[in-house]
C-alpha cells in the first residue's frame, strides 16, 4: 500500500475535525444542566444566564470592542465640530464612553444594560 501526500492530508483533516467536535461536545457537556440541582443556584447563575455568558463572550464584548474603537474613530473626527459647538464631553461619552461601558463594565451575560 502507498502512503501518498493526498491521504496524510486527508488523514490530518479528519484528526482536526473529530478534536474539533470533541472541543465542542466538552464544551457543550460543561454547560449543559444536570439536573441535580435547583434552576438557581446561590449567586444566581442558571443554565440560560450560562448560554448568554457563552454568547456574551463570542458575540457581543468582540463587537462592543469594535464599536469602541470605532467610535474613538468617529470621535477623532468629529471632535473639531464638537468643540465648536461646546459639546465635546457629550459627543465623546456617546461614541466612547457608553459602549466601552457596554462592552467592559458590565456582568458577564448581563443585558439589561
């Protein structure tokens, strides 16, 4: 039997993608309810406020962080019109200061902000 390139690739690319599903599974075991306890435990975590965290951290601190240095942009450009119309801390508190507070200040899967 020849061992060609073609077939460690292949071989390489299944070993990925069943660590992959493996990270994946684990992850999802971490997070899952068992059951054993009460919906809440004492610092008011459930499995729902887990799945926001979850999503907390992949989705929306990432794009709180964007939005961050994007309105530092946007400020960057905006603060010469803004001084002369004597509202420089407003404008720099709506494009920077509210989603880095958003983004940085705020519980982990808490929305209510």
């Amino acid at each position: 039997m020849e061992i060609t390139v073609k077939s460690i690739y292949i071989s390489d690319m299944n070993k990925l993608i069943a660590s992959l599903v493996v990270s994946f599974s684990l992850a999802t075991l971490a997070l899952a309810d068992s059951g054993a306890c009460t919906p809440c435990d004492e610092d008011g975590w459930s499995v729902e406020r887990g799945w926001a965290a979850f999503g907390d951290v992949l989705l929306v601190r990432p794009l709180g962080t964007a939005a961050t240095i994007g309105g530092f942009g946007i400020f960057a450009v905006a603060s010469p019109f803004a001084a002369m119309a004597d509202a420089t801390e407003e404008v720099f508190d709506t494009l920077v200061k509210e989603p880095a507070d958003y983004t940085f200040n705020r519980d982990l899967g808490d929305f209510s902000k």
